[in-house]
C-alpha cells in the first residue's frame, strides 16, 4: 500500500497544480476588461475625454455603441451581451444590461448616429424592462 501512495503522490500533486493553474489564467482571462479597454485605445485611438471614460468605466454621451459595450464589459457587473435591446421609434436604440445578482443596472440609449445620447444607473428594482 505504501508503494501505491509513492507512486501515485507525484502525479496527484503534478495533477492538483496543473489545474490549479489553470484556474488561476482562467481568472485572468475571464478579468480582461481593463485589457481590452486598453487594447481598444491603443488601436483606435479614440478622443481623450472618451478614452478617459472607458478607463474610469463610465459610459458617456458621444461614445458609439462599440465603444460604450466595451465599457460596460469592463465595469463587470454585466454579462457581455444586454439584458434586453430595443429599437426605439425615433430611431435610435436602447440597451439595458440588469442582471438580478449585482449591483445597480445600466441603460444606454444611442442616437440616429449610432452615438451615445443618455447612459442611467438605476437599481434594479427602479428599471421597467420592456417586453
């Protein structure tokens, strides 16, 4: 039996921190907002005040609707994709990102011009999700 646990001990161990670390860059990968902010920035060089925002990971009025999901993926307290998006008759659009286990919500409404024309924080309880 001792022989047995000699034997097996090394590959247990080898097994244990091989998924260890594969846990720990899973955590790092799943983190990536501040990454992809930073990534997105450098490339496109947005103006400053927008690239300010999405550090600060605020989304603000003039930001496109790439920029302005970007950000909401770096705040972490939303899935990627919205909870709900509406076409809005004017035109525009309005995202809302609620998801009943964090904190406030978020709603974006965009312009005609694809641009950022209001972003809400509202608790959860305060949002009325349309149909």
């Amino acid at each position: 039996m001792r022989h047995l646990i000699t034997c097996l001990c090394p590959l247990l161990l080898t097994g244990c921190l091989a998924f260890g670390a594969g846990a720990a860059g899973g955590a790092v990968a799943a983190g990536g907002g501040d990454d992809q902010v930073e990534y997105y920035i450098n490339t496109e060089s947005p103006p400053d005040s927008i690239a300010s925002a999405m550090r600060a990971e605020k989304v603000i009025e003039g930001m496109t609707e790439p920029q302005a999901r970007l950000t909401v993926q770096a705040m972490r307290r939303h899935k990627d994709e919205p909870t709900r998006e509406v076409d809005l008759p004017s035109g525009g659009k309005r995202l809302y990102y609620v998801d009943t286990h964090f904190g406030p919500g978020t709603i974006i409404t965009f312009g005609l011009d694809g641009r950022v024309t209001k972003a809400e924080t509202k608790r959860q309880e305060d949002i009325d999700l349309p149909q």
